[in-house]
C-alpha cells in the first residue's frame, strides 16, 4: 500500500495519508498515561439539504446503536468504560467528530471499537425508530430550556434561511422523515476514506498506529461526498427577537457577523473577544457583574466557519433588570471601537497564548487540535505559529477591525424569559 508521510518539524506532530484518501495524525506524548482517538468526519448539519435537517446528528447516534460483533448498544460503552475509559462524539455544522479516551494499555481495542461502529453499524428499523423518540426529546430540552433556546432564535437571525441558522438536531417535522434508506445513502456518501482523518495523541508509536488503521481500513471504499452551501447573505440593520417564559431570569445573546476561520483578521477578533468577554477580568464581567451587579454569568466567544463566523454575547439577568443590562453589554461593545490600550491587548495576548499551551498538555485537547485543524483546513495548525500569529496583532488592528465589524446595523439581540418590552429592547440597538 503506498502511503505518503509528512512531520511537522516545530510540533511533535505527524501525518500518513493511506492509498485509500484516509489521513491518520498523530502526536507522540511519551510522558502521558492517557491515548486519545478522535474520528473526525468531514460532514455536519450545514451540508444537508431541507429535507435531511438533522441527519448528520441522526446518524451520529445511529453509530452507538449496534453493530456486527456487538449488537446491543451497552456492548459499545461498556468495551471502553470497563476499562475506565470515556467515549462519546458530537456533531457540529461543519465536522462530526467521534472520540474516547482511555488508559495507555487500552488504546488499540479502542482505536479497533471506533473503526467497528462506523463501519459495521446495524442501523435496525427498530433501533432507528427508537432513536428517534430519544431525539425529539433531545429536540424538545432544547425548546424547553431559555438558554439553549436563546442560542437558536440568535442563530436564526445571524444566518436566516441558512442550515447554520437552524438547530444541529434538525426539527421534529424533519426528524420525522428521515429514514433508513437516507441514513445509508448518507454514510456511504460523507463517511468515506477520503473524508476521514484519525487523530491520536498519548503515549503512543505513529507507525504503529498507521498500521492498525491499515489493518482496520481494508476494504473500506471511497465515497462521493458533496458540497456545503455557502452563505453570502448580508445585514443591512439591527435585529431583535424576544420570546416571553415564566423563567427567574431573562437570557440574552447580542451578537454581530464575525469572519472565517481562515480570515486574516481571525486572531484579531479572537483578541477582542478576549478583551469583550472572555476571563473575570474582561470588561463584560468586571462592568455588568462586579461594578453594577446585573448578572451572574456573562461572557462573550467567537465562533469561525469555513466563510462566515459570529462574535456573541450571553447572559442571564433579572428580568426586572434585562434594559440595563442590555444597555451596558452595547455600551461596553460600542467602547471597542475607540480602541484598546497596549496593555490591555498584551494581557489578551498573554491570555490566549496561556490557554492554548495548557490546554496541549492533555492528550484529547491534543488529538482534537489536530484534527480539527486537518479536517477543516487540511494541515495541522503549528500551535507556535498559532501564538506567534496572536503576537502579532497590533491595537491598529484592533480598532480597525472594531470600527468595520461592530456597527449598529450588525446588531442582533435575543431574550427569552419573562419580558415583554419588544419595542424598548430594540431601541437601544445603537452603538
């Protein structure tokens, strides 16, 4: 089998791309007790059509259901949790990812359980019409909960008409059609070879995990996976969405249009989202919880897709208090864009850079950096390019990008809870 091998010189990192398309990454931590497995799927919500909103997800539990060797799905977890380990997976709008992590000694029946549950699932009529009860409860916690639902009215605002701007899970009425046939047609399209990349970090050997997923990989054939749509779509003014409930607090988002994971001002708006909202003693928290006392919890996150992406804020008010505080998160967003002094810029830097190093101690951290960055981007981010690209971002950069992002007709606000004052909520979308 003729394979082609890569090294990340700067980082202990390593690619083998088998003749079949399939790229296995791998980061030798000799130190570490732990072997992480990631399975990353080049597929998620934002490639289905209508019709199969909520199928990506679907399948995603279909996979733990059952499969040849191990028809009941307690033989699936029990295999990695008798033996300590964790196992789960997550589907996103752009990658579905299935990992576990287990003790060093474990790792090659884990790596061989994975690769059975993506090959060799059941996908039984009656498992399938089981699961999707499971799923319209799931569906319906969403629905139920003010801050999950916050985060959905957002994100229809944000990407209206878009999959990224429906839920992962689809809707009760698409849920509902989904059937077998789809379920198969789907797997043999998306997870396919050429779409896969197998990431593992622990105390571990590179050949020797290129060649158990050799072994594991015989006969898989290559697929034909398709394409996600791409939003090209525009905000010409602010937004607002209020749903009343009977809750004890009122949630908010406010959020803008962000840029894509490979933009060249991404950092610079990490950066100022760090500054935002990110950390106690951002301003978000040091303004609306310390100073004025209006939430418990507020913070600010960005997020990046392959051509769009969001800076968001939430938080959980009294709903006596949700114009003040609403007022103050604008307040403090609209102060961006006067600019930030040096200092407060090093101590984000200091911050970022401090958060990505610590987090590449743990095995699965390592093993989700890696193929997250392959699957999405097709290389494995160097994590010292990544902190020196951080570095680099100037507070010239920061207010330019402030001053062309956060503008009043970019803005978005949601609240759900006991609130009725539609109109005076949208009067304060000014910055």
């Amino acid at each position: 089998m003729t394979i082609t091998h890569t090294t990340d010189i700067s980082q202990p990192f390593r690619k083998t791309t088998l003749d079949n398309g399939l790229r296995v990454v791998t980061s030798e931590m000799p130190h570490t007790r732990s072997v992480s497995v990631c399975v990353f799927i080049g597929v998620g919500s934002r490639y289905e059509t209508d019709e199969q909103a909520g199928l990506s997800h679907y399948l995603e539990h279909m996979v733990f259901k059952g499969t040849e060797s191990r028809p009941e799905p307690q033989q699936i977890s029990a295999a990695i949790e008798s033996v300590g380990g964790v196992i789960n997976a997550s589907t996103e709008h752009e990658l579905t990812v299935y990992w576990c992590k287990v003790a060093q000694p474990y790792f090659e029946g884990s790596l061989a359980l994975l690769f059975d549950i993506l090959r060799n699932s059941l996908y039984e009529p009656d498992a399938i019409e089981k699961e999707r009860l499971v799923i319209f409860e799931e569906l319906g916690m969403i629905n139920d909960y003010p801050s999950y639902k916050v985060e959905a009215l957002i994100d229809e605002m944000l990407w209206p008409g878009h999959p990224l701007g429906r839920d992962i899970g689809g809707t009760r009425d698409s849920v509902a059609g989904i059937s077998r046939d789809m379920m198969l047609d789907y797997m043999s399209a998306y997870y396919a070879p050429e779409n896969i990349v197998v990431s593992v970090a622990g105390n571990i050997a590179h050949d020797a995990v290129v060649a158990q997923v050799e072994r594991l990989c015989d006969g898989w054939q290559a697929g034909a996976p398709g394409g996600w749509l791409d939003f090209s779509g525009g905000q010409s003014e602010p937004q607002s969405r209020l749903e009343y409930r009977k809750s004890e607090q009122a949630h908010m988002s406010v959020a803008l249009p962000g840029v894509s994971f490979t933009h060249p001002s991404r950092y610079a708006l990490d950066l100022l989202s760090v500054v935002l909202g990110e950390g106690m003693s951002s301003r978000l928290f040091v303004e609306v919880r310390e100073k004025r006392g209006l939430a418990y919890d507020v913070h600010s996150e960005v997020s990046h897709f392959s051509d769009t992406g969001a800076i968001v804020i939430s938080a959980g008010v009294d709903p006596k208090r949700v114009y003040d505080a609403a007022q103050t998160i604008l307040e403090q967003v609209g102060e961006l864009r006067l600019g930030v002094p040096e200092d407060e810029l090093e101590k984000a830097k200091r911050l970022s850079a401090g958060r990505l190093m610590l987090r590449m101690e743990d095995t699965r951290a390592v093993a989700n950096w890696m193929g997250q960055s392959e699957i999405l981007l097709g290389h494995i981010s160097d994590v010292d390019d990544v902190i020196a690209e951080v570095n680099a971002v100037t507070t010239d950069d920061l207010h330019r990008l402030a001053n062309e992002l956060l503008l009043t007709e970019n803005l978005n606000i949601a609240v759900v809870g006991p609130c009725r004052g539609h109109r005076r909520i949208h009067r304060l979308l000014k910055l």
